[in-house]
C-alpha cells in the first residue's frame, strides 16, 4: 500500500538550469497538491490539480514555475532557469476526493540551486 | 487570508514530561485541522485530523482538541519520550478552500 511518492528526493542544478520534479500519488488519488518549504520557513501552498487540469495555482509564482498532473503519470512541478532563491524543500500531497480533504504528503524533494 | 501562529517555537523537556503545544488561526471558517510531525530532513507525517465539527481526535497518546470559535487547537503529548524529538506543523483548511495553510511549527526536544 504505497504512499505518496516523490523522486528525486534529492536534486542539484545550476542557476539557469530545469528542475523537474516527479509526484505520483497514492493510488486511487486523483487530487495533487504541491507545497514550497523555504530554509527557516513554514509550508507555503503552491498549486492544486487533479486529472489534466489546474485547479487552483494561486501560490506559485507567476514567471518559470509550472505543473501539471496528466491523465496517465505522475504529476510534474517543472522549475525553468532555476535561481538560487529556488532551493527549497518541495512537498506533494494527494487526497482521494474532493469530500475527503485529508492530505497525505509524500517525503519531499529537496532542490539545491548552485 | 489565513494566519497560523504556532507558540512557542521550540520546546525542550525531561522524559516522561506531558507536552502541550498551542496552534491559532485568524479565519474561523475552516474546514478541518490537522497536526503533522516532521522529522529533520523528511516529509510530515499526519497525526491527528480534527473536522470542524468535532472538538477533539485522540490517537494513542495524541490528544487534539479545537475550539473554533476562538480559533485554537491545542495537541497534548502524554508521557512524553526521546522518539517524540520532532517538529510539530499544524495546518488549517478554510471552508470553501481546499489548501492547506500551516503553521512555522513546534521543535521539540525530549531530553532522556
């Protein structure tokens, strides 16, 4: 009975350079949540989704940063031309439906901008 | 917008010693409560879920109570022991939101 899981767990780029980062929910889950986790700071929500649409994207910033959850695949929170103000633990949570709202969180990548 | 204060920061307490930890949210229209346990360098793990509902959840020696009209939620830790050391989030869900906002969090240290 898998969990929310999350790779990398680790992950290095260099400024300018892609991140992407992979979440495939807990199976049966069709809604993914991406949270940002600044060094010293509390979780900040990012993005909504479920199946092959954004539901609510109003914490992610509104230049480089994009999601999406596919109809087959896990979710993809893709990070263009990285900076070093990126590096951050980044969490994906899922819930199986919209009356179920408990949210199961996977263990994290953590990006590291150089 | 939804503010979660979590007091104090940082907590450190003698094995055997009862925590009790303070979580207070500006918006009373939540939905739900939850309390997350954070290891260093690992992902949350949920503890307890409070709807808006109810006034408490007990899981083990986890005791969460909410009182929403005043906004706080307070998690009791029994007999605390050196395996509880961890980070404590509490995370608020609005009414007619479905994002999590959550606290700064409790570190706490339980010295054997």
């Amino acid at each position: 009975n898998a969990g929310v899981m999350q790779n990398p767990r680790h992950l290095v780029r260099r400024r300018g350079q892609e991140a992407r980062l992979r979440c495939s929910p807990v199976k049966g889950h069709s809604h993914v949540y991406w949270y940002r986790q600044l060094p010293e700071e509390g979780l900040k929500f990012m993005v909504y989704l479920q199946k092959e649409n954004i539901i609510d994207e109003s914490g992610m910033p509104k230049e480089r940063f994009s999601a999406e959850f596919p109809k087959e695949g896990p979710s993809i929170l893709r990070i263009q031309q990285v900076v070093r103000g990126d590096s951050a633990a980044y969490f994906c949570a899922s819930s199986p439906r919209a009356d179920s709202r408990e949210q199961y969180f996977g263990p994290g990548t953590r990006l590291t901008v150089t | 917008k939804q503010e979660v204060t979590q007091i104090p920061a940082a907590l450190s307490v003698p094995e055997g010693e009862n925590l009790v930890l303070n979580c207070s949210f500006t918006d009373s229209a939540i939905y739900n409560l939850q309390w997350f346990r954070q290891d260093p360098g690992k992902g949350l793990t949920s503890l307890l879920l409070i709807q808006s509902s109810q006034r408490e959840q007990t899981s083990g020696r986890l005791n969460a109570s909410l009182d929403k009209s005043s906004g706080r939620s307070t998690l009791y830790i029994a007999a605390s022991q050196p395996g509880d050391s961890a980070t404590y989030l509490c995370a608020v869900e609005r009414s007619n939101d479905y994002k999590l906002s959550f606290g700064a969090g409790t570190t706490v240290t339980v010295r054997a």
